[in-house]
C-alpha cells in the first residue's frame, strides 16, 4: 500500500458505520480488562464469607487507578495529536509521535514506583482506620506497582492504534491478557495448577504477568502487520524537544483531570470506609460493576476523542456537533439497554462475589442507584471527550475542577458530615456525570474551540 493510500486509510467519516467500526473494538479492549479486574475480585471474594479482601482490594483498586489514569491522560493527549495528524494526512509525524510518548510514560511509570514505595505507606497509615486492612492494602501494592511500566506501553499502545484507525487490532493484546490474568488469578491465590497459594498477594502477581503478556502479545501483532514499518515507530528514540513539549501541553491537562477525578473518589472511599466494613466492601462491587457495564461508553469516549480530531484534522470543523450527536445517540441507547437488563436480576449479579445474603440486600438498592449513573455517563463522556478532540485540554481540567469541587462537597456532607445511607452517598455520581456534561455541552456548542492549532 503505498503512502496516498495509508493517509486515505487513516482519515474517518462520519456516519454510523464508520463510528460503530472504530468504538467496538475498542469496547472489547476495554472490557477484558475488567472481566480481569472483576475476576480478581471474585476470586477475593470468595477468600472469606466477612468482606475483608474484598473490601481492601476496593482501597488498593482506587489506588491503583490512580496511577493507570496518568497513563491514560497521556494516552488520550497522544491519542488526539496522532488523531489530527492522521487527519491532515501527515503520517510521516505519527511515529515521531508515538516514540517521544513512550518516552515519557516510562519515566511516568518508575516515577510511580517510587512514590508506591516510599509515600504511599504513608498516606495509607494516616486515612486508612483499620490497621489489617492497611497493612495488606500496603503489601499488595508494593508488588503490583510493578505492572505500571507494562501498562503505560500498553496505553500508549492505544493511542496509536485508536489515532490512526486500526481499533481492530487491539483485541489481540486485550485477548491474551486476560488468558493469562484469568488462570494465574485462580493458580496464585488458591494455589491450584503446582503454583504457589498467596492469597490476596496472588492477585497482584498475575495482575503484572497478565500486562505484560498482553504488551508483548500487541507489538507482535503490530510488527506482523508491518505498522511499526510503515509509521517508523522505533527510529526516533533521541529526545525531541519539541514533540515532547507538544504532547505534554496536550496531555498534562487531562493528566491533572483524571489524578483529580481519582483523588476525588480516594476521598469517597476513605469516607465509605468509615461507614463499616461492609459499605466498603459493597462499594467495591459497585465499582466493579460501574467499570464492567460502562465499557461501551469509554469506548464511545474514546472513539469521540479520536474522530472529532481527526475531522478537525481534515477540515471538517462543521460536522464536529454532527457526529457528536450521533455518537450520544448510539451511546444512550446501548446504555439504556444494559441498564434495563442489568436491572432485571441484580441479585443474581451480585451473587457471584460469594457475599452472604445480608450483603446482596444492602448492595441491591445501591447497584440500581449505580446503573443510573452509567446511563448519565453514557452522553456526559461523549460531551467531555469532544472537548479533548479540539485539543482544548485546559478545558477539560477546568470542567473536571469545578465538577469535582461539587461532588466533594456533596460526598463530605452526606457520609461524613450527615451520616446519610451508602445510597444517598452513591448519588454523588448523578451530581457528577450531570455538572460535567452541563459544563461541556455548553463549551462545544459555543464553538470557542473553532482554529484551534494543535
């Protein structure tokens, strides 16, 4: 395929189809690895009849997210430049790109490590109430820490892929992960297969070996399709100065974002903790389920990043509220129809964390205060991801501030200040999805993101 062609290949269009071809694989992408992630969690689950791994693994899950959104800010700014150049038909910049961002993600990986380390027992000692619960939430993440270079690479990973079109190849890497997470989850923490029982620990072993099998599997595939070739992903390793500079004027922005959006739920869980054992054990599940049931969301965020830079990219700057609006309309209803299954046999969903029936009841009203939200979520993402599609970062930062500074106050005063129920304290996410989506809607529609260079 010569070079016209490929930039013919890398720009999108519009319609249903061209979206539906970019946002299901990534859905698959983003769905492994939370049946990965849940997956751990039934298996903790099932390690005692009173909560306790499953509650701690809810602090040590937060934490971690912390951490795997950093790579996910940088992904997303990586994402909407390679988007754009794919867009304005500049391919020979991709792989400039690409190399300059995995630069940066290493250095953020080890970056992590250290503060895990050497800071976090810490912060975990002063929050954290219950001495048990600390002491293995700090063990365990001082191992599973050690997945954070493999992740990064594998975020950058998609922002590659996602930036230029090719979505389907990710399922490669997604699908080999959670092979591995899978049967490692159920031979590390309770022994089975010759290997080790480590309990709790076990989770975090096959965590790291599961990213790493995963990163391998996709650059493999990557170099059997001769995309490293064609895009010259691995010839600009010397640091340059200013596709640095560029990506991380684009990227610090959602960087700060998501650290704030995590930090904000850190608080929440440390303010359920206080509520008992239980209401963060069911508040675990609830994350879980969150994650597990808003994957074609993310996926339509992702796709919304990726296709509204692309357009700008290739001129397109009127079609942007076009697509947008068509990419809600297939979000919204996807979601709503989750939203009514997942209704219609919540205790049979919420049997498999091996709980005893007083947890299912007291779960069960705030799973359907949860499903909710997804279905807020569903358009308020789309809205927001348009917003880092026109390279507006700081936009973003500043929406996720005054959102935050809302749900905070709302969290605080309901949990903590008022000692409301674990339903009333899960609505927060109501007041989240709906501020943010107010703030962006009006963004967008006021077209100050129009000539914005990036």
């Amino acid at each position: 395929m010569d070079l016209a062609n490929n930039t013919k290949a890398y720009k999108v269009g519009i319609d249903n189809r061209d979206i539906l071809k970019m946002a299901l694989p990534i859905s698959l992408a983003i769905l492994v690895p939370q049946i990965n992630f849940i997956t751990n969690n039934i298996f903790l689950g099932h390690l005692d009849q009173v909560g306790d791994a499953l509650s701690t693994a809810g602090i040590t899950g937060v934490y971690y997210l912390l951490f795997a959104v950093v790579g996910q800010g940088l992904n997303n700014g990586l994402q909407a430049l390679i988007a754009r150049r794919a867009g304005e038909g500049r391919v020979e910049e991709i792989g400039k790109l690409f190399s300059q961002g995995m630069v940066i993600a290493l250095v953020l990986a080890f970056t992590g490590i250290l503060v895990t380390w050497l800071v976090a027992p810490a912060v975990l000692s002063w929050s954290l109430h219950s001495a048990p619960l600390r002491e293995q939430a700090i063990s365990f993440l001082r191992i599973r820490i050690w997945g954070l270079p493999c992740l990064y690479v594998y975020q950058m990973r998609n922002a590659l892929l996602v930036g230029t079109n090719q979505s389907k190849f990710l399922v490669f890497g997604t699908l080999a992960e959670t092979i591995v997470n899978i049967t490692l989850d159920y031979g590390l923490i309770f022994g089975h297969f010759g290997l080790p029982a480590m309990g709790f620990n076990g989770a975090a072993w096959s965590s790291i070996i599961a990213e790493a099998s995963g990163m391998i599997v996709v650059f493999a595939v990557i170099h059997a399709k001769g995309i490293s070739k064609e895009l010259q992903l691995y010839k600009h390793w010397i640091i340059d100065k200013a596709n640095v500079r560029l990506i991380l004027i684009q990227s610090s922005p959602l960087v700060f974002q998501y650290i704030v959006s995590i930090v904000a739920w850190v608080f929440f869980y440390i303010l359920v903790e206080h509520h008992g054992r239980q209401a963060l054990a069911i508040s675990n599940a609830m994350r879980n389920i969150f994650g597990l049931f808003g994957v074609f969301t993310w996926a339509f965020a992702s796709t919304t990043n990726a296709m509204v830079s692309n357009i700008i990219g290739q001129g397109m700057e009127d079609k942007v509220i076009l697509l947008i609006n068509k990419i809600v309309r297939l979000s919204l209803a996807i979601t709503i129809v989750i939203f009514i299954l997942c209704n219609a046999f919540p205790a049979v969903l919420l049997s498999i964390y091996g709980q005893d029936q007083a947890f299912i009841t007291a779960a069960i009203p705030v799973f359907r205060t949860v499903s909710l939200a997804i279905v807020a979520m569903s358009f308020s993402i789309v809205w927001l991801s348009a917003v880092t599609g026109t390279g507006n970062t700081r936009i973003n930062l500043l929406i996720e501030a005054v959102t935050i500074v809302i749900y905070c106050f709302y969290v605080y005063f309901t949990l903590e200040k008022w000692h409301l129920s674990l339903v009333i304290g899960w609505m927060s996410e109501w007041v989240y999805w709906l501020s943010m989506f107010v703030q962006a809607f009006f963004y967008i529609r006021s077209g100050r993101w129009k000539g914005k260079v990036i």
